[in-house]
C-alpha cells in the first residue's frame, strides 16, 4: 500500500515554517534541513539529502540517494538529483546569505563540514526550535492518522487478548 503524503499538506507545513521564521528571525535568507525525520515532514519521503528552503524562492529538495525512490514517494514539488553538495551548489540561485538556519541539534560536524565546503556561510543559526514548533501543532490530516493508528491498536489488542483467552482457558 503506497501512501503519500498529500500536496497541499507538504505545502501548508512549509508555509508554516515560512511564518514561524518570518515572526521569529524576520532577517533570515535561507533554512537548510538534513534530518530524515524533518525531511519527510516537509518532503514526504526520508532519502538522503537536504532540503534548501530559501526566503524568496521555491524550495528544493536535493536527493543524493535514491532520487528515483523519492520521486516515487512523493509529491513534494521540486526534488532534484545531487552526487554531492557541488551539485546542489552549481544550482544554487543567486547570492550566496552570509547566515544559515539549519538543524544545530541533530546534524554531525563532519556532515556540515562537508556542507560548508560548498556553501561557506559565515554565520550558523539553529532553526530546531522553530520546526518543533510547527510540527507540535497537528493539521487535519495528521490527527486522522492517529486516530487510524490507534484504532488499529485497538483492533490488535481485541486480536490477542481473544488469542490470550484461548491458549490460557480464560
């Protein structure tokens, strides 16, 4: 069963963001995001890769693997293919901010090391606390999925607390 994160969800969480960053850092330019669990919030697909949100532009998911499984998994608008961060920078648009707002929380030194080498931002900014708080408040669709989790938890504990009573004659 493919299930996809729908369009207009992947565009509302990233309007979203856009608001939270707007009240929060009105200076900012750019939010780059590594993590597989925020890039599937905001992609609807976990392949490796990173998530360039621009201020004034669309956004671009750059995948390094696998591009095909991403385009396969979602509907996210714009996902490109990237062998490196060199492609990802040949592509980037425009002046390169001398701040960045990534995930300073969960991504590993030598990955933004890597990063930096292609994108020599002079300032780092965490953007942790800002997605956190987008993605505390549920949309429609996201409570519709708990409710179906916890509905088939509710079915599965009937299943074996029957299997239980069975084996044990309760």
């Amino acid at each position: 069963m493919k299930t996809q994160v729908p369009l207009i969800e992947l565009k509302t969480r990233m309007n979203r963001l856009r608001v939270r960053m707007e009240a929060a850092n009105p200076d900012w330019e750019i939010v780059v995001i590594f993590s597989k669990i925020n890039l599937y919030y905001f992609t609807g697909t976990m392949q490796d890769g990173m998530l360039l949100i621009p201020r004034d532009d669309e956004a671009i998911f750059w995948v390094r693997r696998s591009y095909e499984r991403a385009l396969d998994e979602s509907l996210f608008p714009q996902i490109k293919p990237m062998d490196s961060f060199r492609d990802a920078a040949a592509g980037f648009i425009g002046k390169l901010p001398s701040a960045v707002y990534m995930e300073t929380e969960v991504v590993p030194l030598a990955l933004f090391q890597r990063f930096q080498k292609y994108f020599p931002f002079e300032d780092v900014r965490s953007v942790d606390t800002q997605i956190a708080v987008v993605r505390a408040v549920k949309s429609a669709y996201e409570l519709s999925l708990m409710e179906q989790s916890g509905n088939i938890l509710i079915l599965l504990l009937f299943v074996l607390s029957g299997i239980l009573f069975r084996i044990y004659n309760l």
